[in-house]
DNA sequence: CGAGTCCTGTGT
DNA sequence: ACACAGGACTCG
C-alpha cells in the first residue's frame, strides 16, 4: 500500500508519540512477520527506549536504546502493513508494541507481506538503495538516469536507483514528465531527464503535503482515509480522459506491473 | 528482462 | 471463478 509519501507521513505521525517512549510488551501474533526468531525478537525489544524514526526509502527505522548499546527496528509495510496508535487488535493484527506512558502501536497487515526486523545496525539490505528521490541533485539524477539501459518504468520502481517510488508515483512522475513508461533511459535527452527530476519531486513533495492531515488520523485510529483521498493523473484511471489532451488513459503492464499513462502527451 | 512466489481481500 | 492489488525476492 504504501509508497515514499505515505511512510513519511505515518513516521511523522508516530513520532509525535513514541519517541522516548520504553517498550513494556512486545506480542507478535504472526512468526512470518517477524525476520528470525519471534520470541528473541521480543527479548531485544523488551526494555528498549525509542530515541528515533526514520524513513529509509520504504522502509521506517526506529533507533532504540539500552543503556549504552543501540540497536535498531526495521519495518517494512510491503502491500498492506499499517500501524494504528491505540487500535483495536483484531484478525489482521500481526504485532503489537506496548509503550510505557505512552500509545500501543498496533501493526495491521492482511497479506502478511509486511517485515519487521530487529538488528544491532542497519541491515545490509538497506545501505545498498539507491538516493533519496528528494534529496538527490538535477545533475547527478541526469547522470544516473542516463548512465543506465532500462525502461523508464523499471527504473524507477528499482529501490537501488532511488528509494521509495512504487507503482503510483512512478506512473505519475512519468506522466507529469510526459515520458513514455517504456522509454530507454540511456536514450532519454538531458532536458527530459531533467523535467523527470523535477516531476518526481513535485508529486512526492504534493503527495506529502496532501497527506500530511488526513493520514495522521490513519495512524492514530482505525479507518483513516488520507490515503484514498489521493488524486492521481493517471494511475487507476484507465480509460478516462487525460486531464490534459482528453486521449483515454491507457494500461499496459511493464516490470509486471500495471501501467497508467496518456498514449497522446507521452510518446514512444 | 519476464514470471512465479509470498498472502488475503475486493470487485467484476 | 477470475483478475487484480500501493512490494520485493528468487529464478530462468
């Protein structure tokens, strides 16, 4: 479910509330959830205070303390995961984190896609992504986008290019860019590349600030809507007309996954 | 590269 | 009954 936009706005929703905050129960009530053992899993988390949240891409780090020895949770909400302040557990719940003085975080996850992982330091797995899609510069995009032979799409669903587009902003940065999803990086000009840069930023930078109020009720309780009430161009609009030239919206898929754009303002 | 896999729910 | 879902891994 969730892409960039969403996870930043859901660790700025539970950083209000946890931080600093001594874990004092731990339940997990689905072993797939939980990377290793579930039961050690519990045994590290006990007693740890939460000094911090961050996003790494897709992926939300809480940084904890014991005493002297830090050490970190890693929580990745894959398709469906979600954390709801105070909810009520019920058959989706697959983990729950009860904060001393403070809400019980409670992880929701129908497809059991959703990882969390308990570690000493930031797994591997996460230093090998690719740049912030918010913080990486026009030129050094301009390069990389153009140093690589892919399809535009593939590209940048691949976290190892940058970290955290998924399905929907992709789809919504190439239309903004008016670039073809199937387009080959390495033959993308300067100027194109560029206003994908710039694309990219927009939507993620809109989607941010357009989720920012609603989805923090998300966090907070159940049934939150921030998330549906996103507007998007093009993703999920087959056969609509384009908001800018009124041509239908087309689907194809490319890297397997279904793919929204204007077959009139992006051309081949 | 695409295809299959992990899961469950929803919509046609 | 079947297609599809906002993710990512593994395989050929």
């Amino acid at each position: 479910m969730p892409e960039l936009p969403e996870v930043e706005t859901i660790i700025r929703g539970l950083a209000r509330r946890v931080i600093n905050r001594r874990i004092a129960g731990v339940e997990f009530h689905e072993p797939r959830t939980v990377v290793g053992d579930p039961a050690q899993a519990v045994e590290r988390l006990l007693g740890q205070t939460i000094r911090g949240i961050r996003r790494h891409g897709k992926y939300i780090v809480f940084d904890l303390q014991k005493g002297r020895k830090e050490s970190c949770l890693v929580v990745h909400l894959r398709m469906s995961g979600n954390f709801v302040l105070d909810g009520e557990p019920g058959p989706h719940t697959r983990a729950i984190v009860e904060l001393e003085g403070g809400p019980t975080m409670v992880f929701h996850d129908i497809r059991k896609f959703g990882r969390w992982q308990v570690s000493d330091d930031l797994p591997a797995r996460l230093l090998q992504l690719g740049p912030e899609p918010l913080e990486i510069s026009e030129s050094e995009f301009v390069k990389q986008l153009r140093g690589r032979r892919a399809m535009a799409k593939a590209l940048l669903l691949n976290q190892e290019f940058l970290r955290g587009l998924g399905n929907i902003y992709a789809d919504e940065s190439l239309f903004r860019a008016r670039i073809h999803p199937r387009a080959i990086t390495s033959r993308i000009g300067v100027k194109r590349a560029a206003r994908l840069h710039r694309a990219i930023q927009e939507v993620l930078t809109d989607a941010i600030a357009q989720g920012g109020s609603t989805i923090n009720n998300y966090v907070n309780s159940e049934g939150g809507q921030g998330y549906f009430q996103l507007s998007t161009a093009v993703y999920g609009k087959t056969g609509e007309e384009c908001t800018v030239c009124a041509a239908p919206i087309l689907r194809i898929i490319v890297a397997s996954r279904s793919t929204h754009y204007c077959g009139r303002c992006q051309r081949p």
